[in-house]
C-alpha cells in the first residue's frame, strides 16, 4: 500500500464526515470514516440560517477531526462544505469557526457539488450512463454520465431536510415534476438508471436488502426497481422501532429521513424517465480524488487496482497475479472483456489466503470475494470469482448460497476453469515467476497443450499431471505435454 495519506472532512448539510484515505492514486483504501450527524441543513427552511444547536455540534466534530489529522500525520487534507453552508446566513459563521481550527473551507457551488457526485460513481462505475442523484440534507444535485464524462448539471433545494415543506407525497410529487421540467429535466434519463448516493437513499437501500431477504447484503451495485420503491413507501410508515434495529448497520440517525427520501425517490423516477436504481457507494468525496488524477491513472479498471494491491499486500510474490493472468489468458481467448476482467481479479487475488489454515483457505477466498470491499463489480461478478478463488484452493461444487442465486451453471462452469488453470499454474511454477516464463498453455481445437522449454520437463510431474487432467475434464478437451526444442 501506497505510504500518502489524504484526508477529506466533507460538511454537509445533515453530517459532518472524516474520511482518511491510503493507497494506489486510482482506489486508494479507507483507512479512518467517522461522521457526526449535525443536522445544519434542518432550520434553513424555518430561519435560514444553522441554527445554535447545530453549529456547536459542528465545531465539536471539526475540533475532533483536526485533531486526528495530526495525529494520523496525514499528507493532505481539503475541507469542503455543501448546500447548508452555501445558503444559510450565517454558513461565513461556520468557515470562520473551521479557519480557527485551521482547516481551510472549500465551499463548493451545487454545480461543483454536482459534477464530484457524478465523477465518484464514474471512478467506482466507469460504464455508467445514466443520471446521477445525489441527495443530502439541503439539496438534491443531478448531473448526467455517459461516455466516462459528466454532463448535463443542476442542483435542486430538494434536501431531505428540506422536504417537509413540499407537503405530502401528492404534494411533493407535483411540486418535484414541476421543479424539474422548468429546469428542463424532465425525460432526461429515458430508460437508463438513476445512480442513488447519499447517507440517505444508502440507508433505504439497507431496509430493501433486509426486507427482501437479498443474498448479497452489499450496497455497492445495489438495484431497486420502481416497484421496490413503491413498496417501501407504503411500509416505511408503518415501521416500528424495533424493525428499524433489526436491519443491519443502519443508523438510527438516518430513520427520521427515510419516508422523505423514499418518497422524493418515488417522485423522481417518473419525471425523470429512468427505468429503475442502482446505488454507488461512492459519491463526493471520491468524485474529488478522481477528477485530480492524469487521464491515464483514471482509466485504469478499479477492480483490477483494488484487487493488485491487495495481492500485493497478503501475498507471497509481487508479480504472481499479473503473471498468473498472462500466463492462462491463452486458454480463454474469445471470452467477454467483462468477463476477462474479472478472471483478472481473481488472478491478482488467487495467492491472498496463504497464510490461512488449510483447512479453510476455500471459505476464506470465497468470503473475500463475495464481501470484499470492491466497487467496479456486481453480484454475478463477485459470485465468478468467489468461484474462481475457491476451485484454485482445491474447492469443489455445489456451492452453497448465495453464489448459485447471484451466478447461472453457466457462469459457474467457467469460474471453475478459471480456478484450475490458475490452481495448475501456481503448482507447476511453485508462485515464482520463472518457470511461467518458461512455459506455456494453449487451448487448440482438439486439446489443450502445455509447452515447456528444453530441459524444463522436470517441472513436470504427478501432482502437475494431476490438476492438468482436472483442467482438461473442466474444459471437455484432451491435454498434451510438449517440449520446445
């Protein structure tokens, strides 16, 4: 992992957050992520202004935060402020207290608060194309993704702390499809999802996960169709307390907002013409470390970047992954590039569970894949490289859910072939790189063939037979060994 620490207090208009980041410039891992619930955005509609309350909640976090900074011996550090600063008459009140503190306030404008939304679901998501929705306390940012590029923008006084005064869900809906078709948003995302991020939709995404018992209790990738959202309309009041507890990490602090943002939601979808959600669990804060790398950085594929660096971190060789890929590539010509991708990652990954107990190195390749904190995958991709990293561990199918509800027999046929090729690759080479530069597999019309270079048949042998004949019944192909002269 990287050594340089960037540090972003984001000040919105509901929390207050902390986020301290480690790692490569592309993905760089969560070290620290700590909010405060601060509530400035919840008298702008009574007072304008942040109200006392709310302002002593604020400098207390920024005390804290300021302080672990230095302790955390962070490189860098960008203070911004959203809606409630931008538009309460007192916000100056709150970037004085900060410069006190000496944490100088970006305050960014709904447009820029729009276009950093929307480059963080494109750093987490890069085939994204669709409308971006970011909805906070004070204000709801909308911006348009195609192409890797934002477009179209607009920020909206549609914050979850705002919403009470649009009146109920009729109310709220007319006041919304008005609000938006006089900004001429209305039809924009015809057919393509609205990508959710905020504390607030994350959360209702929680509830749905929990009520209809998803198999993958992760949000990143999440999709709720117009339906499920309908639904929750109608339950989320009739909810108790007790409900609320029962599903897992929500925040009693987000309930109150639930019902509001359930129903912008609601209203939303049909103005702007969008077929159905899907959350992003990265938003704002990434979209600002993303829009500050070189054109060449932020293309690089975030699965394969997160997924590198973690090879790099838990396993024994370096370059084992990369070169594992390159190595098996030639028996997969002709695979989907989405597809490949993901036989990639499992690549980089495949020598992460060493150190474990043999006894459980399949569990554990499957736990990291399956809840392993990757974006730039879904459900059926993480369910493939579980697959993969289980069949290179020596695991063996059926497998028990969720993988078979997130993946077809089909994708779990060629998951496995991925596994045994790359299971046959680290026990030919022993996980050093020479003997897989002195090699070579290939997949023919009528066999597989594994080539070696003179005098390196002595690699060969019983156990490298072994899991060639288990890759060759994989793949319904005869398997050859040959020597390059």
């Amino acid at each position: 992992m990287e050594g340089r620490r960037t540090a972003i207090i984001d000040i919105g208009s509901n929390s207050i957050r902390l986020v301290v980041y480690q790692g490569p410039a592309r993905l760089p891992a969560t070290l620290f992520n700590e909010k405060v619930l601060a509530g400035l955005g919840r008298s702008l509609a009574q007072t304008g202004t942040i109200d006392a309350d709310a302002m002593a909640l604020a400098g207390a976090a920024l005390r804290r935060f300021g302080a672990l900074i230095k302790e955390m011996a962070c490189d860098e550090v960008r203070t911004v402020a959203t809606a409630a600063v931008r538009d309460a008459a007192n916000g100056d009140e709150l970037i004085r207290l900060a410069a006190n503190l000496g944490l100088s306030v970006e305050l960014l404008s709904g447009a820029q608060e729009a276009q950093a939304a929307g480059l963080g679901v494109l750093s987490a998501i890069p085939e994204a194309n669709g409308i971006v929705g970011d909805l906070g306390g004070g204000s709801l940012e909308l911006i348009r993704v195609a192409n890797g590029r934002g477009h179209e923008q607009a920020s909206f006084p549609l914050g979850v702390l705002r919403l009470g005064s649009l009146g109920g869900k009729g109310g709220m809906a007319r006041r919304v499809e008005r609000i938006l078709a006089d900004a001429g948003w209305a039809g924009v995302g015809r057919g393509k999802p609205l990508y959710l991020v905020g504390g607030s939709w994350r959360s209702l995404a929680r509830v749905d996960i929990h009520d209809r018992g998803y198999p993958l209790p992760i949000l990143h990738g999440y999709a709720m169709p117009a339906n499920r959202i309908e639904l929750l309309r109608r339950k989320l009041p009739t909810m108790d307390k007790a409900q609320f507890k029962a599903v897992p990490h929500l925040s009693g602090g987000r309930v109150p907002t639930l019902c509001a943002a359930a129903d912008l939601l609601g209203a939303l979808l049909p103005v702007l013409g969008c077929s159905g959600t899907i959350v992003s669990a990265f938003g704002l804060r990434e979209g600002l470390l993303y829009d500050r790398l070189s054109p060449a950085t932020a293309a690089l594929d975030p699965l394969v970047v997160a997924a590198r660096d973690e090879g790099q971190l838990l396993g024994r060789f370096p370059e084992h992954g990369d070169l594992l890929n390159t190595w098996i590539a030639p028996l997969f010509d002709g695979e989907p590039a989405s597809d490949a991708r993901l036989r990639h990652a499992a690549c980089l990954l495949a020598d992460t569970s060493w150190r474990a107990n043999p006894e459980f190195r399949v569990e554990l390749g499957i736990e990291t894949a399956l809840h392993g904190n990757w974006v730039g995958i879904d459900g059926r991709g993480r369910a493939m490289v579980a697959v993969a990293l289980a069949a290179s561990l020596g695991g063996q199918p059926p497998y028990a859910p969720p993988i078979p509800l997130l993946a077809s027999a089909e994708d779990i046929a060629t998951a496995t072939s991925w596994g045994l090729a790359i299971r046959l690759a680290q026990r030919l080479s022993g996980g050093v790189a020479g003997p897989l530069h002195r090699t070579a597999i290939r997949r023919c019309h009528d066999g597989i063939d594994l080539t070696f270079d003179n005098g390196d048949l002595a690699l060969s042998g019983e156990a490298v037979e072994k899991r060639l004949k288990a890759l060759a019944g994989a793949l319904a192909l005869p398997a050859r060994l040959t020597q390059r002269r």
